[in-house]
C-alpha cells in the first residue's frame, strides 16, 4: 500500500521517537574474521620492449648499403648499413697534411726559441724578441692541437659512415633504402634511419590504482596471461615502479621484467598480470554493509553490553562483499550489519542474528 510523503515522514519521526524512548532494537551483527596472510591481486598492463632505441644518421651521404630489414636479429655491433661520402676521405687527408706542417712549424718554433734563450744567457738578444719567440712556441702548439683535433673529428665522421647495432635486438622499423639520400642531422623527427627492439626481455607496463601499486615491490613475482595466448601463463618480475601517483588517471606506473626467449610474446600485447601479496600485519574483514560514513568518516556500529557504540576505522580494499579494515576494531567485537541511519551511542539492541564472515582467498 503506497504512502503519503507526510505519512513518510510520521514513520521515520515515530521510529526515531521510540529509539530514544528506550525500546530495544533488533540488529543483525557479524564478528570480524582476519584477513588471509596472503592476498590475491590482479592489474591489466601492456608488454613493451625491454630495450628499445632509434637510429640515426651522424654523417650526411648516400646510402650505398642495407645489410638488415624488418624483424632481422641482429647482435651489438653488427653492421646495418653503410652511408657513401667521398669528401670525408679527402678531407681526413688535407687535415692529416696540416697536423703535419703544424708539426713542422711547431719544431721550428722550438729551435728558434732554443737558440734565442742561448744568446739570451750572454746579452746578445734582446727581451723582447726572446718574449716574440716564445709566443710563437705557444702558438705553434695551439695549432698542432687544433690541426689535429680537426683529424680526430673527420675520423671519428669516417667511423659514423657505418651504422652499427647498439645492441642485440631485433629491426622492428625501418625507412631508408639504397640510393637515399642521408643527412646527418638527429634533430629531424622523420631522419631516422632503423628502429631496433629488444624482444627477448620484456617489460610489462601496468598502471595500478594506489591500493594496489603500494602492495608491488621489487622483486614480487607475478603470473601473467594474455587473451590472445589462451591456456598459457609467463612468469614476471617487478623491478620498479614510478613512486608517482598520476593526477590525471589516479594510478601509478609499474613495470615487471617479463622473460620472453623464444620470443614468443611480441610487444604491445594487453594482458593480466596477477600477483600474491602479504600483508605487513594483520587485517580483519567485516561484511561491507557494516560500514558507514558519517561526517565523512568511514564507522562501524559495534555491540557492548547490549547497546550500540560507533567506532571511527581506517578502512582498506573493498573486496566484493567484504571490506578490509586496517586500523580501529579488535576482533572480539560484534559489528551491526546494515546500521540504521538513526541509530545513536547508547541505544539498546538485541542480536536477532549472528552471520559468519568468510574471507577472502
């Protein structure tokens, strides 16, 4: 039979008036089981190479070969290509020419400076061509440095002419071919020459809400699964996370290492990876509908000598049915199932009802 809204609110005025008037209220409660040591946990998360790097041109010419292509396996210090410049040989030589004649003027200077101090010693050469002579000394140094810095960098131009793995990995992307014209320049985002991946060792990136990321440390294992591989798991590792919570999402960036030698599991692949994880000490866990907020504090209405009591609790996951409570209730007590909003400290109870916490495993 439907009611008035004023008829309503008669009802709601009239239980609150017999609650204080001393009448007993019949409550269901629940004792608090502890929480099990050892607590399952899953994050999503994206496989990511282990290693990864792009490649650039240091030296502008025409590429004269291509010894690798897409998903070849290569190994540190393989060559991948070759880039053509024939001005870089003549250019070494003309340097090489004038590390030689600063060499010689470098020599000279010496001599004359040598031979000035000597005359010098016996008042035949005047201070000031004797200062002349020693600057040229120092300058005749300086260029010899210079001469042959020049050499190093056009050699060291020379070994760029060849672009070699980094390290063992696999040519995931590449955008050149023989004929193309090089240019040495990394600050262009489009003149990369190969993208190359390690694929053997992958990590997996997982972005964890803060009840969860907190609870992954270095070194927790992990079972991951993948939709796309059905049937089949792969062991993980984490080895670090950002210690950031992300304002935008609310998460934090977790990274396992994921073994994957028979490169079996490519990059970008969307799984679950799944952990177990103890507790630090211990947790108990009420039935969710126990707990309640008031004044924007998570309470639990408990029974002591038939009448009810609110204890302020720090709260922990909610998982399904139950809820974790980290910090506030002993677990002697007997907690109120569904409290009523009306309830106050004080008021007289009666147990209709024990109900058995399972937890969670």
């Amino acid at each position: 039979m439907n009611r008035s809204f004023p008829e309503v609110i008669l009802s709601i005025t009239l239980f609150a008036t017999t609650l204080h008037a001393g009448e007993v209220v019949k409550v269901r409660t629940a004792k608090p089981e502890a929480a099990p040591a050892e607590q399952p946990l899953k994050a999503t998360g994206r496989t990511a190479p282990g290693q990864e790097a792009v490649l650039y041109a240091r030296a502008t010419g025409t590429l004269s070969e291509r010894k690798v292509d897409i998903g070849d396996r290569v190994k540190e210090g393989d060559v991948l290509a070759v880039i053509s410049a024939p001005e870089i040989p003549h250019e070494i030589e003309a340097a090489k020419a004038r590390v030689e004649q600063t060499e010689a003027r470098k020599e000279l200077a010496g001599l004359l400076l040598e031979r000035g101090e000597t005359l010098a010693a016996s008042n035949a050469f005047s201070k000031e061509d004797l200062d002349e002579r020693r600057s040229g000394t120092r300058t005749a140094t300086a260029d010899l440095l210079s001469a042959r810095a020049e050499l190093g960098r056009l050699e060291e131009l020379q070994r760029f002419l060849v672009i070699r793995a980094p390290f063992d990995g696999t040519i995931t992307a590449r955008r050149v071919d023989v004929g193309d014209q090089i240019k040495g320049d990394a600050n262009s985002g489009d003149g990369w020459l190969f993208r190359i991946a390690r694929l053997d060792d992958l990590r997996m990136i997982l972005h964890a809400p803060p009840a969860t990321a907190l609870q992954l440390k270095p070194g927790g294992e992990a079972e991951i699964s993948f939709a796309d591989l059905p049937g089949r798991t792969f062991p993980g590792k984490v080895v670090r996370s950002s210690g950031v919570i992300d304002a935008g999402s609310g998460t934090m960036r977790v990274e396992l290492q994921v073994p994957n030698p028979d490169f079996v599991l490519p990059a970008g692949l969307s799984g679950m990876a799944g952990f177990i994880t103890k507790s630090d000490f211990p947790i108990l866990m009420v039935p969710s509908n126990a707990v309640l907020i008031r004044g924007g504090v998570a309470n639990l209405a408990v029974i002591e000598a038939g009448k009810v009591r609110f204890l302020p609790v720090k709260p922990g996951r909610t998982l399904g049915a139950k809820t974790e409570i980290l910090s506030g209730l002993s677990p002697e007590k007997e907690v109120v199932l569904s409290p009523n909003a009306l309830l106050q400290d004080g008021d007289a109870v009666e147990v209709t009802a024990m109900e058995q916490v399972k937890s969670s495993s």
